[in-house]
C-alpha cells in the first residue's frame, strides 16, 4: 500500500460581469483600436470573458470556489491543514493571498459554528499560467510525505487589472475566475483514485516572451505594470512543451496515451489545445474545452475547466485525466491523476 493525494471535491467561481466579443468591439473601438468577433474567435476561439468588478479581490473569488470545492468533497474548513493558492495578480505584496483565503473561510466557518481553518500551512505559488499545475504538484507531495493531510489548492486571477487595453492582441484573451479543489491523503495498491505522476519545469531564458515588467518600490511603479506577450514565440513554445511534459507524466506513471481519458488542459488558446490534443492523439470530444466563454484565466482555467467537467458529468470516478499547462517563466507542466 501506498499513500496518494485524490481529489475528493471541485469548485469554481466566475464574477457576474461578463463581456463577449461585441463588448469587447465596443469597448475597443471607444479608444480608436478596431477588431471584430471574427477576429478574435478566429485567432483564440474566445467568445467571452468574465471581468472582476472594482474592490473584489483575488482572494474573493477564490473563497466562493474554495467554499464549493468544501461542499462537494464533504469536508468543513477546519478539516484543511494546507492551503496553496496559485495566482499572478495577489491581493496585495504581502501576506500571501493563500493567508487572506484562510482568514477569509475561517471567518465564514466561525459563523456556522466550525471552528475553521486557521493554523494550517497557507502560501502563494507564482508560475502564472502553469500555477494550478505547480500548486498541485507541491500539495501532492506534501500530502505523500505525511506534511498534510487535506489540502485546498486553489487557482484564482484578476488579469483585467494588468491587461493593456491599448493592445487588441493581448487584451481580449484574458478574463478573471477561480476553480479550486479539496486534495486528501489516501491508501491503496496503485489501482484506486489520485495524483498518479506529474512533470513541473521552468527555462528562464524565456521570462520576455510573456511578463508583467513592473515593480512597486519606494511607493512608485517601477516599468511597466501592463501585460506584454510575444503570442508567436509562447504558441511555438507551448504545443511542443505540452506534449513533452503530458508524455513524460506518462512515463513516470506506466501509462501511455490510450489510457488518458480526458484531457484537462490550459484554456489559452483554442488552436493550442487542438494542437496538444492531437499529438496526444485524442479526439476533441475527450478534452474539456471552456476557453470559448471564460477566456484565459490564467492559474485558474484548469481548475475551472477541471469543475466544469466533473459538474457536467464528463469526468466520471475511475477515470484518467491529464491536466497540464505553460505560462510565463517560461514555465510548463502536466499531472496525470485518476478521478
């Protein structure tokens, strides 16, 4: 018998204000920049996005998928002794976003009469579009080790605030959300439900192909604090990559393609993940698609995809999902798990 980390619930939450390509033509064309519908669906395959409103912050949005994530796993806040939120776009510089979560649920559990989660180990992970992957991969080893035994793993982004609405390329792929899911120790042979493997890298070489360039010091913004992406150079990056970190989950787990049965994957781009999904040869019914109305959501768009596709259904107990994605860094990864 071995321990394993399985997920035992998933959540998810998209702010109210959505805009569709016709708002995004609009609010464009307000600053003298032209684009259209067939354009950005074309190139991206995006359809809409959901925007936080002034004063929510990322830890917000996190609380409400955390809070779903708790109900479908059956589990209260003081069951988690870990909390790993994975976002580009914190609350504030300090203390992590993951901390402001946890006081955040244990102010709701007080209120029903749990005592909540304060105590637990809670910390931020940054490896923006890769960040679910890599906070999964941290938690699941925590929880082999016997360092936790429950963990709340969280993806949560406001990218409408560091987005340039000066640049049709870029600003019309982002959106904001949060998906979260309940991660709990388990015994068994290899043949029962959880994180099989996983395959995390970084390549430094490539931090100015997507970045945020600014800082805050001395009270002033240092460079730029708006978003810039070579999309040439990360889609050339990104397909390679994804294949070479899915198959070397694979590997390390004694699988092969034939036994994926869904692939969970990034929601950047449309034309990636049919690219990635091909060279995992996997036909598109079988990979959970939410780009078209969520947009990139950065750390969130897996874990949002991953709950979209339990909620409906598709992802049943006994399966095997590939969950994997790339992000500024440059950074990449996959976790094979099975549900």
């Amino acid at each position: 018998m071995r321990r394993y980390s399985r997920i035992t619930g998933t959540g998810s939450y998209l702010p109210p204000r959505r805009l569709t390509n016709a708002d995004m033509v609009g609010l464009l064309a307000e600053r003298g920049i032209e684009t259209s519908d067939d354009w950005i669906v074309a190139r991206t395959g995006i359809r809409a996005r959901h925007y936080a409103d002034d004063g929510v912050n990322a830890s917000d949005l996190a609380l409400q998928a955390s809070l779903q994530a708790l109900e479908a796993a059956g589990r209260k806040a003081s069951d988690i002794d870990l909390i790993i939120v994975a976002t580009s776009t914190p609350d504030m510089v300090f203390p992590s976003t993951a901390s402001i979560l946890q006081r955040k649920l244990t102010e709701v559990a007080v209120a029903q009469g749990d005592l909540g989660a304060a105590g637990g180990a809670a910390f931020d992970v940054m490896a923006v579009c890769s960040g679910f992957i890599y906070a999964l991969t941290v938690a699941d080893a925590m929880i082999q080790s016997g360092a936790a035994t429950r963990a709340l793993v969280v993806g949560a982004e406001i990218f409408s605030r560091i987005l340039d609405f000066n640049d049709r390329t870029t600003c019309v792929l982002f959106g904001d959300g949060a998906g979260a899911v309940v991660l709990e120790a388990t015994e068994h042979d290899g043949s029962g439900p959880g994180v099989l493997a996983s395959d995390i890298h970084a390549d430094g070489r490539h931090t100015g192909i997507l970045c945020v360039p600014g800082t805050v010091s001395g009270g002033q913004v240092l460079g730029d604090p708006l978003l810039k992406m070579d999309g040439q150079a990360v889609f050339k990056l990104a397909v390679g990559l994804l294949e070479s970190a899915a198959k070397a989950a694979l590997a390390k787990a004694g699988k092969t393609e034939a036994d994926v049965d869904w692939l969970v994957p990034h929601q950047a781009n449309l034309r990636i993940i049919q690219s990635t999904a091909r060279k995992l040869k996997l036909s598109m019914d079988k990979v959970i698609v939410t780009v078209d109305q969520h947009g990139n959501t950065s750390a969130a768009s897996i874990p949002l995809a991953l709950d979209e596709g339990v909620r409906s259904g598709r992802l049943q107990p006994g399966q095997t999902a590939m969950l994997e994605g790339v992000g500024g860094g440059f950074t990449w990864g996959a976790v094979l798990l099975r549900l």
